[in-house]
C-alpha cells in the first residue's frame, strides 16, 4: 500500500515547485522585458524555466496527465502571484473558478480507479 506522503504530499510539492519555478520565471523575463531590469533577472528567469521543465518530469504521472493537472495549479498560483507580487485583488468569480480547476484537479487526480 502506498504511503499518504508519497500518494498525496509528494505530487503536490512537485507541483507547487513547478509552479513557483514557471511563474517566478515568466515573471523575471517579463519584467526585464517590460519593465527594463537588469538582464541579469532575465538569465535568472530563463534558468528557473528551465528548471521547471526537470522538475515537471520527477512526477510519477504519465505526461498527459501531469500536465492536465498542473494546467489548474498554474490557474491557481497565477492568482496567487498576481495578489502578492502586483497588487491584484481576486474577485469571487477569480476564486470561484479556482476553487472549480481544483476540484478538477481532485477528480483528475485522486479519485479512486478500478
């Protein structure tokens, strides 16, 4: 039987990582895209996409299947992201539909096969 860390905890740090590693990468490149930092932010932002694409691979998902579910976490840290880093206020409609990719998510995930 397999452990609940591994079944559940351990897919779920992989996909936060992959999450923090895309977002906080597009970030730095669209920062020193459009907000003119140093290019250096931009180096760092292509590395931590980079290391998004190995991170993606430690999961013990087929392909398909890891990136359908990261697809509703990228939603939700998106929002997340854009609370803490710009300023955005979500709406009830934002976390709504949060709320719905992960219940998706659950489903896609966790719900039991025969």
């Amino acid at each position: 039987m397999t452990s609940f860390p591994t079944l559940v905890l351990r897919p779920l740090a992989l996909f936060l990582l992959c999450g923090l590693c895309e977002i906080g990468g597009g970030y730095l490149v669209w920062q020193w895209q459009r907000a003119n930092w140093h290019w250096g932010w931009g180096a760092a932002g292509m590395a931590l996409l980079a290391l998004y694409g190995v991170v993606a691979t430690q999961q013990a998902l087929s392909f398909g299947k890891a990136y359908a579910v990261y697809g509703a976490v990228f939603i939700v840290l998106s929002i997340a992201w854009a609370w803490v880093f710009d300023g955005f206020r979500p709406d009830r409609y934002d976390c709504l539909g949060g709320a719905v990719v992960l219940l998706g998510v659950g489903v896609i995930l966790f719900w039991p096969r025969a």
